[in-house]
C-alpha cells in the first residue's frame, strides 16, 4: 500500500497541532505592554511544544522516507502517535497557564513520554514490515535515541514533586537529543541513490 | 478524474476533526490534579471519536486506494460523508459535557449512523463506477458490516431512553468490528500487482 | 509552473472553512432536547454554506483539472477566491445567531457574490494563460453560470429590505444551478483522453 | 531527499494560518448594522495580514519550485519560518483589537521583521545546499528585497512611538515591493525547461 495519505493525514494533524497551540495565546485586550509581558509562559510554552512537534514532524519525515510501503497496522500505529501528539496543546495549554507548576508539568512530561512511546511502536511497526536488512533497518538500528528519552521521561516526571524546574530542564535535554534529524537515515538514503 | 484531490480534501477535514475535538477539553484554570480529573468524561468521549475517525479514515484509505478513478457523483457522496463527519466532534463533545446521559447519547448514536449510511452510499456511488467485476468490487463484496453497523446503531439509538451505558457499549462494539482495516482490499490489491 | 500546491493551500483552506462553520454551533451546557432545537438555525446555515463551500471545491476541483499549468496571476486569483470563501462562516454565523433577519441576510448575499466575482476572475485569469482553443477553454465556454449567478445575488441583497426569507430562496436556488458539476469539462477531458 | 512533504505542512500551516485569522472577527449577538461596522479596523488588519501571509506563500512557493531537494538544515529553516508566520495571528488580532495604536503596532511590525529575517534564513540554507550557480542561485541573485524589506521594517518599528499611521503605512508599503513575485524565478524556470 502507497504512504502517500499517512504522510498527507500526519502532515496536516501535526500543521493543525502547532496552529492551534499559538491560539492558547489569547490576545490581550488592553494595548499596553504590560499586559502582553503576562503571556511569557504561555510564549514560553508555546516555544517548547513548537519545537517538539517540529522534531516528531522531521524524524517521521525521515523515517518514512526510508519506508517503502505501509499496511493496517502502520497506520494504526501512527494514528496511535497523532492520537497523543494531539493531547500536546492540552498539555503545553496547562502548563503555561500555570506558569510552570508540579502538575501541569507531570502532565506534559506524561503526555511527551507516551509521545516517544508511540513513536518506538511506529517504528517497530514499520521494521517487522520491512525487515531489519531493508534501508529503514539498518537506517533506524537499535532506536537507543527513542529508548533514553522514555527513561529520561519517567525521571522527570517523579521529579516534578520534588523540583519542576528541573523536570523542565530535561524536557529541553531530551529535545536536544532529538533536534539533529537522524543523519543515519540521510547518509543511507543518499548511499542507496 | 483524478482521485488525488478527493483524498486530499478527506485527509484535510478529518485531520481538522481530530484536532478540534481536542479543543473541548478546555484547558482548567487552576494546576490541581482534582480539576483536572473533572475532564474524564470529555477525555473518554475523545477516545472513542477519535478511534470512530481513525476507523473511517483507515477504511476511506483502504478503499480509495482500490478506487481507480472519481467522477462528480462520488465527489458529493464523499462531501456528504465529510458532512456527517464534521458533525462528530459536537455530538461527541455534547456527550462529554454531560457525562453520557440519555439525549446527547442518541445524537451521538444518530451521528454515528448517519456516518455508516453515508459511508455505504459512498460505496454504491463507487462500485456503479468501477463495476462489480472490478478490483473494488471484488474487495468489498457485499459490504455486510457497514449494512449491521446501521442496524446495531438503530437499536442502540432507542436503547437510550432506557439504557444509555448500554448504548455506549454497542458504539464501543461496532467500533470494534471495524477496527480491523478490510483485509480483503489489502490482500486483492496485493494479488492484482 | 505546476499546480500541485495552488490545489493543495486550496484543499487546505476549504477542508478548514467546512470544519470552522461546524465551531459556530457551540455545544449546549444542559443534556434536554429544548436546547439542541435552538441551534436549529444556525444548523440551517451551515448545510446551506456546506453546499456553497463543496460546489466551490467541486469547480475548482473540475476547472483544475482542466488547466495544464498556472502563474503568477492564477495563484493570487484563487488566493483571492479564498479570502472571500474565508469570510463565509463569518457571514454564515452571523445569519445564523440572528435567525435570517435581514442585514446578516444582505451580508451573506454580499459575500456569496464577492466569491462569484472572483470565482470568474479565476476563470479569466486561466483562460488568458491557456487560450481559448485549450481544453479549458473549450470546456468552460462562455461561463454564463457565473455571469447569472452575480445577477441573482444582486437582486436579493436588495431584496433583503423587503423580504429577507425570499433572498434565502434565491441564494437556495443558485446552489440548486451549480450543485451538478460541469459535465462538459468532465466529457472534454475524457474525450481528450 | 524529496521536498514534497516540506511543501504539505508549509501549505498546511499557511491555510490554517489564514483561516485562523479570520475566527478574530467575532460574530456580532445583534443584526443590525452598527455592531457590523465597529469590527471594521479587525476587518482591515486582516487584509493586511492575509495580503502578508500569501506573498509569504507566493515566494515559498516560487523558490521551492525552483529547489530540487531539501536536507535536515531547510527543514528546521522552514520549522523557523513557520514558528513566526503563525504569531502573525496573534499579532494581527492584537492590532486589529486596539485600533492600531502603537505598542499593538510595534509587535505586528517585530513579527514581521521575524518573518523576513526567517525568510532569509531559509533562503541562505537552500542556496548552501543547491549552490550559486545552480537555477536556485541564479533565479534568486542578491535577494535586495529581503534586506531592504528588514530595514524598512526596523525604521517602522520605531516611527511607532511617534506616529503609528506611519509605521503602518510602511508595512504596507513593504507588502507593495513584495506582491510581485519573484518573476526572475517564473523566468529561469521557463528557460530551463
């Protein structure tokens, strides 16, 4: 079956999922800069959430570059992925709202960590359909990235009762783990051409 | 005529359903876990539409995809189905917002139904073009559940007078019957190339 | 230059513009059939604009199809012609939330003629880029739909002072014109083929 | 590796963007005419910012046409361009709330400068990629409107404190230069081919 429409469905739940973030951002309705300064952890929010939807959009990206064909259980799987990329704004809604409190924050770290889990389940998906010799396994290899960032996740999460500034802290650390897309991935397309 | 733009255009407004049905769970405005389990109900009634549009989509997919070609009547079954789409996230949210009693119930039961008739019309519309004889003909056959889904959701609808959980179980069941993607579409696109 | 994208940021907007008029029916906050009736009119507006919205698709979806390559003048043309179906779940809603009165009944009037008007600028701008002997050119024609069109909508905004449910019948009855699709682009392109 | 799927979200995010923008023109609760008028400077700065938001897309679109490949550096390139096109409706609702008086007006001035600033940015890493003699390089030359357009942006930034009118005068002054698309790249294509 073609990866056209799962690219085109992700596409545009991942466009709408950062569109509608920006909207947690309501605008003020006096003029003053005073009252613009108060969004700063809604902005604050809306900045982190961007870019981790921005790495989910490349990796997925990259990855189904490297796939040459989906079935039923793809598709699920990364409808499975949108399901909780969508519960994002939520997340990063509260979190800003609340300038950066324990729940809100054990909430986002939730709701980033069963975002990585998705993403592991799409990816073991998409290699029991290729194998591990196709270019997307030998591309992928051992997902370490995917599986540190579920355990920095869970770390954390029980940290947000304790220091959730911390919690914080790591939720950037993972992002950075993630900003470089996977060149294995670019090197192994390129090699194949 | 091609059916690209067809696609595109499902792909677009189911993406934006799933998406705005996020949005009815309002974002509480204090950080305490007890406002934020207030919202199980919006979340549940969430899961349920959202697994009820991935069905639709994933079945829209497997069949477009045996679909050769389009022409005017099958692009207004397909609005028409897109219409009774759009009208999930109200019912679902209607439901959510009154913890699942007798009447948002049945809306939901008649949206739901309205869908899977729209969705057989769809077929017919479909079929008449392509022919029995076709791949897609042969891949859907007799479409006997989208004619039980029909029937089961009738009965659920009445059942809310006096039930309305047991209604909700019989939406969770047809969803269940349709959760697996039509194997036969797969598997005869598979045998025709 | 290709005309992938012109349909797709189309595509997108319109998919938007169909699940944005759906908003304009806020969720009751009680569970009794009382309150689910009130939304009747502005339910009323939506399958009216619904239409509106899927014929514009549908000819553009037609006309598109026809059109071998664009330029700069047809993509801000059509960027044209969605600005103006942009404002039509404004004026929707607002016919809605005053149960057809007369001015948000002269205001959709106003908007339905303004995305004639640049519907048939779109037309123009095509057939100055592939002359009158391409296939658009034969399949399109004197585009009298069009021209008909802009004169009913004139004459039921002013028939909106007088009797608004009369200027309803007639914007009724231009959807009525287009609902079926141009059947002569349709046979031209097969006959092309 | 292909540009198509850069090319999706872009057109999504854009469509999404201007329909977004149009949800800050609030439906009036009363039909007469005079709560109409008062949504007139909402009205105007959404001109303004949907003008904006589709010179964005012309140019996106004319330089990607020219682009035969992106890498993981467009992607985040793009990603920024997209971060600062979507607080444009943020920025234009803040504007068009106030009346267009200075700080609403500095703001909308600042994001744009951002947008320009990203533009650039996506333009310098495409060319990295394609190099200066490529049709890329050839077709967008010295890229004077993109610096020129920072400049004007930055003057208008601070005329806010002193006049706003002006500021906003030089905004749309900018738009101007910009409405034209690039026709060297309508050009080089042409020849190409």
């Amino acid at each position: 079956m073609h990866k056209g429409r799962l690219e085109a469905l992700s596409d545009g739940v991942i466009a709408i999922i950062i569109t509608i973030m920006v909207l947690e951002m309501k605008v003020p309705h006096t003029d003053n800069l005073h009252d613009l300064k108060e969004l700063w952890p809604v902005f604050l929010s809306y900045i982190l959430s961007f870019i981790y939807v921005g790495i989910y959009w490349n990796n997925h990206h990259h990855m189904m570059q490297a796939a040459r064909t989906v079935n039923g259980a793809v598709l699920w799987a990364n409808l499975h992925l949108l399901f909780w990329l969508s519960l994002v704004p939520f997340a990063s809604g509260w979190l800003g709202e609340n300038h950066f409190t324990a729940w809100p924050m054990a909430l986002y770290g939730f709701v980033l960590m069963m975002n990585a889990i998705a993403y592991s389940i799409l990816v073991i998906t998409l290699l029991r359909l290729h194998g591990k010799d196709s270019l997307l396994g030998r591309a992928i290899g051992k997902d370490w990235k995917g599986r540190l960032s579920v355990i920095i996740y869970a770390v954390a999460i029980v940290l947000t009762c304790v220091a959730p500034w911390l919690s914080l802290g790591l939720y950037v650390a993972v992002a950075g783990i993630w900003l470089v897309p996977d060149r294995r991935i670019e090197s192994k397309i390129t090699e194949q051409d």
